[in-house]
C-alpha cells in the first residue's frame, strides 16, 4: 500500500484506509503479504518506486486524484496497480491499472436513474460553490441527459436568507418534479425548509451525524449510502471487523479498505480476473473493461427523522 500518511491534510484520511485494509488482511490471514508505504504531500513517485524495487505483485494506491494523475503520468513502468481513485480527465487507464473510489460521481448518477425510474421528469440543482458539490451535480446533470432528461434548471446555494428566500420564490415560479440538493449536512435542514413540496435527492453528506432536533425536517430526502454505514446487520457484511471512528465521514474510508483487501486479493494474483462482481462494504462493485470498479452503493430515504432505506415508488 503506498498511502500519503505523513500528509497534513491528507493523513487522517489514509490512516482509516489503512487500518481497514489490514483489518482484512488481518481476518484473512494474509497479514504478511502487505507492506504499507507512507509518504507526504510530494512523495508518491518516491513510494512507487520503494514499492518497485522490493518486487510486489500489486501496488494499492494512490489515494489522491493528484498523486494518481503524476503516478499515471511520470511512473508508466510500474507494478500492477490498484489506484483508490479515479482521474479528473477520464483518460483510458493502462494495460495493469484499475480503479476503485469512493466517488460522489456513482453516488450523482445512481440517483439519476432513480429518480428517472420514480416518474420525475424535471429537476431543479441547488448547489453549493465547493468543488465536491459541484462536481455530484455535474455527475447528475451528466448521467440525467444521458436518459433523455431535459436540461435541468441550476440555482446556487447561499446561506443568506435573502437569498434562500429568493430561491424559494425561483423555484416557485417555475416548479419541477424534484430538487436535487448538494450542500454540507450543516445547511441541509434549513434549505429543505425553502424548498417547495416534492421529491429531494441529494448528496450523502447531508446525512451525516444528523442533528435530531431538526432531522425531521428532513423527512422524505432520499440519498446513496455505502452499506456499511447503510445497514450494519447486512448479512454479506457479517464477520469484516468494524472499528468505531464516531465520523461517517472515516467509516466510509475504512470500509474503503476493507473493499480494497478483497480486490487485491484477486488482482494480485499472476493472471488477474477479466471479470469481478461482489457486494462489498462500499457498495456493490463490478469490473469494467475500462478497468475502473463500477459502485453502487445503497439507496436511503430519511423518514420520522431516521435514515432508513429507500422504498421505490410502485
């Protein structure tokens, strides 16, 4: 594993892949085949090539966007690598590369279908500035045209209540089947109260560590979890260790790990599988033939205040 442990900003979050990669590797008694390599913000081709040179069958990593877009550019004589990440520019991935993410993209296009297969056939995007926001909306619109939606009609999150207020009555005046909703979990209640009755699908961390005395005002606000925060007695998860890191944020880079195990396992074999299917701790993942793990992960709907899973509409 080579991972950006010794990153300030990066570190935390690549210590929860860690401990869930050997937590695995640990229950499977596979312990000794795993070295993890560390490194800081600028020290991924040096982890590369440590990795390299002591003859590994299977490098797991990068763990950032950035350091798989160098890996992939400056390190193209490698081991066989398992990037816990995908590219920016969906470039085609070499012969021995693949992919697997915790992605707000398959979150964003997952709901797009359902929302599809719910009879909703206009939406409105309600958006925040930051960067992971707008790239989920971007996945959404993406994968809705691709259906055959009509354009969506985008209006930019701002906190101010003038402004939720203005977004109120421009959604009023021109009213759609469902909003789509991309803001942190701190302004998901009060921008619910501003929008009009109906369907509400957004991103998932807008269920994070859900306040109750206002989580009912979320009732009805339907989201992709990974099952394991989703359901902890799924019975395909019984027996992977379970650590308590209190932030769902980190229990889905754990789970993460635990994922991670499992494909490396395979992948690390002399000849690797042309094809995978298997319900893991982040989703359901499935091998495709651009190498890149597709992910789906479980459908939730907030009802009486709680996230419990999605029922379809009939």
């Amino acid at each position: 594993m080579i991972l950006p442990l010794e990153s300030p900003t990066y570190g935390r979050a690549a210590d929860a892949v860690k401990v869930g990669f050997l937590a695995a590797a640990a229950l499977a008694g596979s312990s000794s085949r795993v070295r993890v390599i560390g490194h800081g913000d600028d020290g991924v081709l040096l982890a590369i090539a440590a990795a390299e040179s002591s003859g590994v069958g299977l490098v797991v990593g990068p763990l950032t966007r950035d350091d798989l877009k160098t890996v992939l550019a400056m390190a193209p004589a490698r081991p066989r690598l398992l990037a816990l990440n995908q590219s920016d520019d969906g470039m085609a991935l070499p012969r021995d590369t693949y992919t697997m993410a915790l992605s707000v993209d398959s979150d964003a296009s997952f709901l797009a279908r359902t929302a599809r297969a719910d009879g909703v056939r206009s939406v409105a995007l309600v958006a925040a500035d930051a960067p992971l926001q707008q790239r989920f909306v971007a996945a959404f619109e993406a994968e809705w045209q691709r259906g055959g939606g009509s354009p969506p009609r985008a209006y930019r999150f701002d906190p101010n209540p003038d402004m939720l207020g203005l977004l109120r009555r421009e959604i009023a005046s021109r009213p759609t089947d469902a909003v789509v909703l991309a803001v942190d979990g701190d302004y998901a209640a009060l921008t619910k109260s501003f929008l009009p009755p109906g369907p509400v699908y957004a991103i998932s961390q807008i269920a994070d560590e859900l306040p109750s005395p206002i989580s009912h005002d979320l009732d009805g606000v339907r989201y992709v979890e990974v099952p394991w925060l989703a359901d902890a007695a799924d019975p395909a998860l019984a027996g992977l260790p379970r650590a308590n890191f209190g932030n769902p944020v980190v229990e889905r880079l754990y789970a993460l790990g635990l994922d991670a195990f499992t494909l490396a396992q395979m992948l690390a074999e002399p000849v690797p599988p042309t094809s995978v299917e298997f319900d893991g701790a982040t989703g359901h993942l499935s091998l495709t033939p651009s190498h890149a793990f597709a992910r789906q992960g479980r459908l939730m709907e907030i009802r009486d205040g709680r996230a419990q899973p999605y029922a379809a509409a009939q």
